[in-house]
C-alpha cells in the first residue's frame, strides 16, 4: 500500500521519486499529473492555432503548403478536443477536487482513476505519433469518404481518440459511482456544491455517449483498412451515416465541455460574492436537463446533409437546450445582487465568462434557426460560435479554476495584480480573434480554407494581430504561476473565505484529505447560517 | 440504506430459464408465419424485449436492486431508442419535400412565374 | 469580377441576390437587436452590481440574502423560451421557402469533383466548368452529385448550401431577382484544393442567357495561348499544377513541354501534344512517377480548341 | 470444503457494504457504456434493413437459422448455469459453483466452435464485407448484410472471449478460496457482464437470423 500510516502529511511529502507519482493512488497526484498534460496539450494546439493564423494573414500562400496547413488545423481541432477541453475540467481539476469536496478519501476506484490516467497518456503517445508517421488531415470530424481515401495516417490518429475515449468512460463512471457512495454524512444531494453536480451530469454523458464515438471510430479504421463499405458510397454505404455516429457523440460532448465550466463559474460566484448561489434547485436540474437534452440535439451539425425533416425535429430541441443554460446566465447575474463582491482574479474571469458565454449562446440561437444556419453553416461564424462556448466559456472558467484553488492545489498565493493583468489580456485577445470571424462568417467566408478571396484580408490580418495579444496573455500566466510555486506566500488554507468543503482542507491537503471526520449540516453556499472554515 | 445483496430464490431461476427456452422456440415458430415485414419484425422485438427483461431483472437481479440500476439501464434504451428513431426517420425521409411543392407543409414557393407563357416550362 | 462579399459599411452579411436572402437576414436582425436588448439588461444589472455591492475591504457575510424567487425563474423560464420559439418557427419557415421549388423551375446538373464543379445543362446538352450561368428571375433548380469526397455547394448572396454526397442526389434551389457575377464556395471541407474549389455564378437576362446557350460564350477570337491562360485560372488548373516550377498536387508546368518524364512504370517518354493530350483527357493513363493518379478526366469538359489552348500555354511556360 | 480466505474492505471505504454497491453500480455503468457500444451497429443495421428490405429477407435466408437456433440455447444455458454458480457461492457451495463455472466456460466455448463453422461456411461461399464479397447474387448491395453480420457477431464473439477469458480468472480465484459466501464481488460483476453477452445475442439472433 503506497499510503503511509501518517496520514497528516501533506500530498507532496507524502511519499517521492517518479514512481509515486506515476503509479500513485492518490486523486489529488493524478489530478495533478492530469493538469501537467494537459497544460503542454494546450501549449501545443496553441502553437498550432498561432501557426494558423499566420498563415492566414495573407490571402495567397505564405508559410505552409496546403497539405501542411490542413494537418495543422487538424492537429489544432485534434488535440484541443480531445487532449485539452474535454479533460480539462472534469480530469484536472475534478479529480483533484470531487472527492475533497465530498469528504472523501478517494474516489470509490482509485485503481481505475489511475488506469484512466495511464489510458489518457496512451491515447495521447498515438494520437501525436500520427505527426511523425504522415499527419492526419481529415478534420477532427474525421468525415468519411475523405477520411477514408486519404492517404496521411487517419488510423493511428483514430486510434488514439479511441483509446482516450475510454480513459474518460472510465472517469465518468469513478465520478458516478463516487459521488453515489462515498459522500459524508449530512451531504445529502440537494446540499451538492454545484461543482459537484455540473461533474456528475458531465459523467452521465461521458459514460453514455462516449462509447458511440468509440464503435464510430473502430468503424471508420475497420472501413479503411478492410472495406466493409458500411460508410463507402462506391459500396453502397452512406457517409451521412458516419455524420450521425459521430455527432451522437460529438455534441453531447460539448456538454462534457462546458457543463463543468458553469460548475466552476457557480463556486466562483458564490464565494466572491459571499452569497448563497440564486435559485439552487433548479442551478442543479439545469445541469442535468442540458446533459439529458444535449443527447438530443446532435442532427443539428448536419442541417445540410440530413433530411428536413430530421432538420426541422433537430432544430426545434437545440432551443430547449438555450432554455437551461439561459436560467444559468441570468441565475449568477442575480445572485451579485446585495453582494459582498471581491473583484479578486477568479471574480475576473467569471465576468469575462459571462460576456463571452453571453455571445456564444446567442450566436449559438442564431446558428440554431434552420433558415440561418444553411448559410452559416461551415463558415467563421461557426467557428468564432464555439470558440466563444469553448475558450471564452470552457478555457476562460477553467482558467477562473485554476485561480480559484491554485492556493489550495499547491500550497502558495500568486501574484494578484499579474494576474489580473494576464485576466485583461487573454480577454481582449480573445475578442480580437474571434469577434471579427463572426462579421467574416456571415458574409460568406468559409472554414477550413488555406487561400481565401483578397477582400477578406483586413479582416483576417486583425484576427491574426489578436492571437498575438491571446498567446501573451497565456505566457504570462505561465510565468507568474511558476514563479508563485517558487516563490510564492504560503496561502493559508481558506484565502477565499470559501464555504465549501474542500475550504475545511489544509492547503495543499493531507495525504486523505482530511484529519478529522466531517460532517456537513448546511447547504454548501449558506453563508447566513453555515461557518467558514479557518476564518 | 439497505444492502443490495439479494439471494435469487433458486426457482424463480429455473423458471426463467424454461421462460427464455420456450420464448427462444416462439421467435423461431413466427418467423415461419408471414404476417408481413413490418408486424413480424415488431413481433420478433418485442419477444427480444421480454427475453432481455427476464434476463435483466432475474438473472442479473435488477428487479431487487436499487432504482438508480434500473435507471441506468433503462436510459441506455432509452437512448439507443432515440438514436435509432432518429437516424432511420432521417434516412426515410430524405428529400421529401424537394419535388413536392404544395402538399408538403402547405407550402408554395415565393415565386411566381413572370408569365403563364414561360420559356422553361417544358419539364 | 464578382461582387465582392465584404461592403463598406455593412457588419453582418452580404448583398442578397434572391428575395428570400432578405428575409432570412431580417431573422438574424431580430435576433441582434432582441438580444442587444437583453444585453444591455444582463451586463446593466452586473454592471450595477460590481459598482454598488464591491467589497470595500470587510468580509462581512450580507444579511437577508436573495436565494430564490419563483417570480424570478419563472420570468426568465418563460420569456426566453417564448423568444426561442419565435426564433424557431420563423427559422423553420424559411428553411422550407428556401427548400421548395417550383413545378417549371429551371434544372441543372451540377457535379463536384476534386476540385472544380462541373455544370450541365441537360436542355442543350452544354457542359461547363466553374461558370454558372443563369437567367435572372427564373427559378434555377439545381440536381447536385459528387464524384469523389462530400462537397458542400454555397453561393453566400443567396444564402443557400447544401451538401453534396457520392451516389446520391441532393437539390438546391434559388432565384436571382438581379442581374451580377457572385462567388460560389465548396464549404465541405475535401482536401489540399479545398479553398480553391471556387466557382462563379453568372446571372445575366434572358436574352443575354438565350445567346449564351447558343454560343457559349466562346472566345473564338483570343489567341490560343491566351484563352489557355485564362483556362489554367477558370478550370482550376492552378490548383495542383504551379507555373514556377514548384511540384504541388501535380507536376508543374514550367519546362514541361517536349521534357522528358519518367512515368511510374519505370518507361519514359517524351511529353509532345499528343502526350499532353492523353493526359488532359484521361490522365490515369500515363501517370508521372511520383504522383498519385488523382487528376480527373477532363474528357468532354473541354472543347477541342480549349484542349489546344491549354497545350499552346504549356508550350509558352519555360 | 475450500478454505476461505476473509477479504479486507479498502481503506478508503467505510465498511464492505458501500464497496460492494459501489462496484455494482460501478458494472452497470459499464454495461449501460457496453450497450451504446454496440447500439451503433444495431442503428447502422436498422439503416440498411431500412433501405434494402427485400435484400435483408433474401440474405438472412443465407444464414443457417438452425445453427443460430443452437447457438441461442447454448448462450441461454450458459447464462444459467452462470446464475447457478453465484447462487452457488451464495449457499458457500464453492465447488459446485466452480464446476458450474467449467460449464459456462464450455458451453461459450461450443458457441465459439459453432462461430468457426458458421464462418467458415460463409468465407467459402464468399458471403463477406463489402469489397471482399465474391458471391454471385441477384441483390446489388448484399454485402452489406455480411457487413453487418460480420460486425454485430465478430464484436460479440470478441466479448464472449474476454468473457470466457473471466471466467477462467473466477475458477482460479475460487480455488484459491478468495470467492465465498462473505465475499463474491467478482464473481457477481462478471456474471452481469455475462448476461449482457446474452442479452446481446438475444437481439442478434432474431435480427440476422430471422429476417420475417
């Protein structure tokens, strides 16, 4: 048994040398070691995206050739999918913090929590491998014939999401199966923090969704290794077909993206606000209903390949989901009210979550009306719609994350008014980028082009400025979050004055979380009646 | 909560066996009888079905275990369910409305023709 | 030259070309300005909150605090929902306007290969490539295939796309209410020529349409290396095959006529006219070492006198 | 009678009860995710059923219903005496439960046998996936019924391997006496993991076999 019988020791004394990391028990350890990969996966399709954009800052070739550009930006969609947002929350941070946050010791397996560990970094050897072994440039939708017919390497770059696949089945069902049992005594479902909830809805989709991407892609290799013809036009089978597969699973996943960004956003709000979040019972069936109807609303990636039928039964539940996720929205705007607000860096991003989520949602009702979608369909305005969900809602909530519990993850404070600053700049860059893709789209510039009509290039030349501002502000935050594990102040264990439990923890916790035995016996934003720990 | 360890009594297992032997021979006896394409596939999924239920809630116990076990499996057919209802009605109903003009929606095209005597009307 | 899609002054959108192109804008309009409006509440009411509730240092827990308001939730349940619903039907009307077309409309066949788009007119039994024409005012209906890979077919003044699959027949439909040259769009991403899958939509009068049927709008009196220049823009030849001696999709052009090439069955020959030729026409035939025989067949794309164009501005490029 | 060894609940649970709900509901979850593995094949088969009506009747006439027949029984009956060894365990019968063991591993394996035959037959005559289809036949796409055919019974066949796989794993781990009346987590998740094989199956044979 790695766990010494001391169990006051706090994570990173306990035990040292690569193998008790590599083969640790602890979900505070592979919670890091996730963050760790994850964090050099979003360097590298930063770099990607940086690449790109360079390249499109003129109409005509200037860096890559065509076939380069189209394995950059199939790497870039790759990578930040698979290696970065879908794990980002849930593996990261949820790992290091669900069980803490239930009272747990562990999560119930904490033997397969570390086999997903190990999965992920597999999948993610094969899906980098296919840069060496030919690229991939398909699309991280893989779309078949193309896919199919190409002669670059789709099968080990397949191969690889499908083996990811299963390291985040195996993370829902730990997360599933975990808040079930392990809870404490006194948390009860309705005193959840809604981290917690936004995780378990999360966990619904990855365990139900998830294994259709997995037969999908086994599919698509069996296809193109053997013919089966199930996807192959020439044999009688239908591409479409792939279509449906793939976005059954595809779009409840971007649930698996953005459901624990509103988690993190609703702790966030509450503790700077020093508020009881608004509206908590219907903040958590939210969080639920999005990943039941996210279930049903994939056919509205195909509005122009599938039958109207399907489009019109597509379209009509994707404003179902508007409904939920608007309730949300409105829900932490009102919970400000008669606040005791901290603009602390974590408050920051939650307020530049809520502007960038603004705009996603509503360019996503936009995308959702049948009439507009035919024409935006496969343009900017797209691709600026969910970068605005992705990075300005997921990646900007998972910063806001990574601030929020930076003191209790790693024991130190970071520098404030960097932070802020990185805050300012990550939030105008993003903007920059993005912004002017939504007035692009609209007029008819598609995605995915290498080369693209003259009368585009004031508009792409400024998006392209942004990334600039964009990768700067990231630096930053790289450097002054390891300069804070270098030099930083301790932190002490609640800086926050946060009502949850992982406040009750030391900072960085002991090897089992906790001392003592908790117990809760209030609901977990009650500031009125509950106490907060160490104040 | 109470312990989810439950002892199938021995007999209902027996019984279930017999249940799916017999209900195996029943699919094989209305293949032979042709009620058409449509009913006898129904017929041949809804004797599946019982069969799977049978399975589940005495073999695998389901029918002693906790609410949240049953709800699991049945969202997972649920799900599947769904999946298959709407990847077949797509695929059914493919370019329906294209060639028909007024009958679909009771919707007409916003153009009129310039004159009754057009040059393109030859199809 | 085609309109260009980005205007001076204008944020969202191009000019529209078809009636229904203007009702479908007049949605997202309604949209901007509903949610301008719900902007304006949302990030007012934070705005006023950050100002008048901010810490002024103390950590005091407020007193009587606002968790829950049936009212409330009830309020921004209903009205976003009635909104989105507004959104929906509407949406959903105009997808249908956009769907249907007329008993007498105009039909043509359209075909995507990598990567040109090829057009017939199965009335005179013209074929062009890249050059949509079409009369103004009449309903155009468009009978689309792939040959290879799924297409998308996306002419954005019409707000118009749809898909365009391998076996299999999909439709679109439009109406230009003005005379212009507008820019068509593969939108389904198809590999390396992709973004160079462009074509153009001509829409001219009927009378102009009626000569154009009867000519074709052949240059019969532009030199014959010229029309081959401009046929290496127009057909796409450009896509895979460079004038700088630089190897892309397919062997450059620079040099090549009465070169030696290597093929890849080891043999080697000698690239004449009729070389040229072979490979304009049925370039599986003889396929240069090295590539991959992905260059479609041009047989019956090309008049005799383009075929010779083309072969006199491969002569000229050295 | 074996000698049993106690089993030791993990120290980060209370007591063996919550480890023990905590891995059924663990297995569900895993099989609610075995179920949509498979549910793609069962649309994608749906979908072509769908389209080729007549060419699924005609090509699942192809297919030996008897030896489907067989084979359904014999899945049935290891399904059974499955059941029969956990109810075994139960009762701390552990050396019956062990030779009910053998049998289900058997019977899996006579499943596995009647497979070969059956596939055997259908590479001989051709009947294969897409471009390796070399039968002469009046219907154009039927290789796409021995798509089908292929996928939905090669996955299976992968599944009832790794089950019998298990199963060898639970006669080692009785013997060794860790599975007895105190303690058969192991034994209980492999037995859902077997039925669901079963389950499977149950939806394959009408499906493939008895197209109307």
């Amino acid at each position: 048994m790695v766990h010494s019988a001391s169990s006051s020791v706090n994570f990173f004394k306990a035990s040292s040398g690569w193998r008790s990391w590599l083969f640790t028990l602890d979900h505070k350890r592979i919670g890091i070691m996730y963050l760790v990969s994850i964090i050099i996966a979003f360097g590298l399709g930063g770099l990607f995206a940086m690449a790109l954009r360079l390249e499109l800052l003129s109409p005509s070739p200037i860096l890559f050739s065509a076939k380069e550009y189209n394995q950059l930006f199939t790497l870039h969609g790759a990578i930040m999918t698979f290696l970065f947002i879908i794990p980002s929350i849930p593996a990261a941070l949820g790992n290091f913090l669900l069980p803490i946050m239930i009272g747990a010791k562990d999560f119930a397996f904490p033997k397969l929590n570390l086999a997903s560990l190990h999965i992920y970094i597999l999948g993610s050897f094969f899906l980098l491998a296919s840069l060496f072994v030919g690229g991939v440039d398909t699309g991280w939708t893989f779309y078949t014939p193309y896919s199919v017919e190409t002669d670059t390497s789709t099968v080990m770059t397949t191969l690889g999401v499908f083996i990811l696949g299963f390291s985040s089945i195996l993370t829902g069902i730990n997360f599933i199966v975990t808040v079930h049992k392990m809870r404490v005594p006194g948390l009860t479902w309705m005193r959840l923090p809604l981290l917690i909830w936004a995780l378990y809805s999360t966990a619904v989709i990855q365990v139900l969704a998830t294994p259709v991407l997995a037969i999908t892609l086994m599919l698509l290799i069996v296809e193109r290794v053997f013919g089966v013809g199930i996807f192959d036009p020439a044999l009688g089978g239908d591409p479409v077909l792939f279509q449906h597969f793939f976005w059954f699973y595809s779009h409840p996943a971007v649930y698996i993206m953005i459901l624990p960004a509103m988690g993190v956003i609703s702790e966030i709000v509450t503790t700077f606000c020093k508020k009881n979040i608004f509206g908590y019972k219907i903040m958590a069936a939210s969080s639920i209903s999005i990943a039941v109807i996210g279930f049903l609303v994939w056919g509205h990636h195909m509005f122009t390949s599938q039958s109207p039928l399907a489009s019109a039964i597509f379209s009509f539940l994707t404003f179902f989901v508007s409904i939920p996720s608007g309730i949300k929205l409105f829900n932490w705007v009102a919970t400000m009210y008669r606040g005791n607000i901290d603009l602390k860096t974590p408050f920051l991003y939650f307020l530049a979550f809520l502007f960038l989520f603004f705009i996603g949602g509503i360019t996503g009702v936009v995308l959702g009306a049948l009439s507009l979608n035919v024409h935006l369909h496969d343009t900017y305005f797209v691709v600026a719609h969910f970068h605005y969900v992705m990075v300005g809602g997921t990646t900007i909530a998972f910063l806001g994350g990574i601030h929020y519990w930076w003191p209790k993850i790693t024991g130190r404070m970071y520098s404030e008014t960097w932070a802020r600053v990185a805050c300012g700049l990550i939030f105008l860059g993003f903007n920059m980028v993005f912004l002017v893709q939504f007035f692009m789209g609209s007029k008819g510039m598609p995605r995915r082009y290498y080369t693209y009509l003259d009368q585009f290039q004031p508009m792409h030349a400024f998006s392209t400025s942004g990334t600039w501002v964009l990768g700067l502000g990231f630096i930053l935050v790289v450097f002054y979050l390891i300069d804070s594990l270098l030099n930083g102040e301790q932190a002490p264990a609640n800086p926050w004055g946060g009502l949850t439990l992982e406040w009750r923890a030391a900072s960085p916790p002991v090897l089992e979380n906790f001392d003592t035995p908790q117990q809760v016996t209030h609901d977990p934003y009650d500031y009125e009646n509950g106490s907060i720990p160490h104040a | 909560m109470a312990s989810s360890h439950h002892i199938v009594p021995v007999k209902a297992l027996i019984g279930t066996f017999i249940a799916l032997l017999g209900l195996t021979a029943v699919t094989v006896l209305v293949t032979f009888i042709d009620l058409g394409p449509a009913l006898n596939l129904v017929l041949a999924l809804l004797i599946a079905g019982i069969k799977a239920s049978l399975v589940l809630f005495v073999f695998m116990a389901l029918r002693w275990d906790s609410g949240y076990n049953v709800l699991i499996v049945l969202s997972s057919f649920l799900f599947i369910a769904l999946f298959a209802v709407f990847v077949i009605a797509d695929f059914a109903f493919r370019d329906s409305i294209d060639p028909i003009e007024k009958q679909t929606f009771g919707l007409e095209s916003p153009v009129k023709p310039l004159s009754e005597a057009h040059p393109y009307n030859a199809h | 030259m085609n309109e260009s899609l980005v205007e001076f002054g204008s944020l969202f959108f191009s000019k529209p070309a078809t009636a229904i192109a203007g009702q479908v804008d007049s949605l997202f309009t309604f949209i901007l300005w509903v949610s301008i409006l719900l902007f304006l509440l949302v990030f007012g009411a934070a705005a006023v909150f950050v100002y008048k509730y901010r810490s002024k240092g103390n950590t005091v827990i407020p007193k009587q605090q606002w968790i829950h308001d049936n009212r409330f939730e009830l309020l921004w349940t209903v009205v976003p929902f009635i909104l989105v619903m507004i959104v929906f039907v509407w949406g959903f009307k105009d997808f249908f306007l956009l769907r249907v077309s007329p008993s007498y409309s105009y039909e043509i066949s359209v075909t995507g290969k990598k990567w040109f788009w090829v057009f017939d007119y199965p009335d005179t039994g013209k074929t062009v490539m890249n050059d949509l024409v079409v009369p103004v005012n009449q309903p155009i209906k468009l009978i689309m295939a792939s040959e290879d890979v799924l297409h998308s077919f996306y002419i954005p003044n019409m707000r118009i796309k749809r898909d365009v699959i391998p076996n299999r027949y999909t439709t679109l439909t439009f109406t230009a209410d003005r005379v212009g040259e507008f820019t068509i769009f593969c939108t389904e991403y198809c590999g390396d020529g992709h973004s160079a899958m462009l074509a153009n939509l001509k829409v001219v009068s009927k009378d102009d349409f009626e000569e154009w049927k009867q000519t074709g709008g052949a240059s019969d009196d532009m030199p014959l290396a010229d029309l081959g220049k401009k046929l290496y823009a127009d057909k796409m030849c450009n896509t895979c095959h460079s004038l700088d001696g630089s190897p892309m999709s397919g062997p450059s052009w620079k040099g090549l006529y009465q070169a030696n090439r290597e093929l890849s069955d080891g043999s080697v020959v000698v690239a004449d006219e009729n070389y040229l030729r072979e490979s304009i026409v049925y370039p599986k035939a003889r396929v240069v070492a090295g590539y991959q025989p992905v260059m479609p067949a041009y047989a019956g794309l090309l008049s005799d006198r383009e075929i010779s164009a083309l072969i006199e501005y491969i002569k000229e490029i050295k | 009678m074996l000698k049993s060894v106690p089993h030791h609940v993990a120290h980060h649970f209370e007591d063996a009860d919550q480890e023990f709900d905590a891995a059924k509901i663990g297995m569900w979850l895993f099989l609610a995710q075995e179920l949509l593995f498979f549910s793609a094949l069962f649309v994608g088969y749906g979908v072509f059923r769908f389209l080729h009506p007549e060419m699924f009747l005609h090509a699942s006439k192809l297919l030996s219903w008897k030896m489907g027949l067989v084979n359904t029984m014999v899945l049935i009956t290891s399904s059974f005496t499955m059941v029969l060894a956990v109810w075994m365990t139960q009762m701390n019968r552990v050396r019956e439960s062990i030779r009910l063991l053998w049998a289900t591993a058997g019977l899996a394996m006579v499943f596995m046998v009647i497979k070969y035959f059956e596939y055997s037959s259908k590479i001989h005559h051709g009947y294969l996936p897409g471009s390796w289809f070399s039968a002469a036949d009046a219907y154009e796409h039927l290789h796409l019924f021995f798509t089908c055919y292929f996928l939905i019974t090669g996955l299976h066949g992968i599944h009832v391997l790794i089950g019998v796989g298990l199963i060898l794993w639970l006669i080692r781990k009785s013997k060794q006496g860790l599975l007895h009346k105190d303690y058969y987590t192991p034994l209980e998740m492999v037995g859902l993991y077997w039925h669901l094989v079963d389950i499977v199956w149950i939806f394959v044979f009408p499906l493939l076999y008895l197209v109307g």
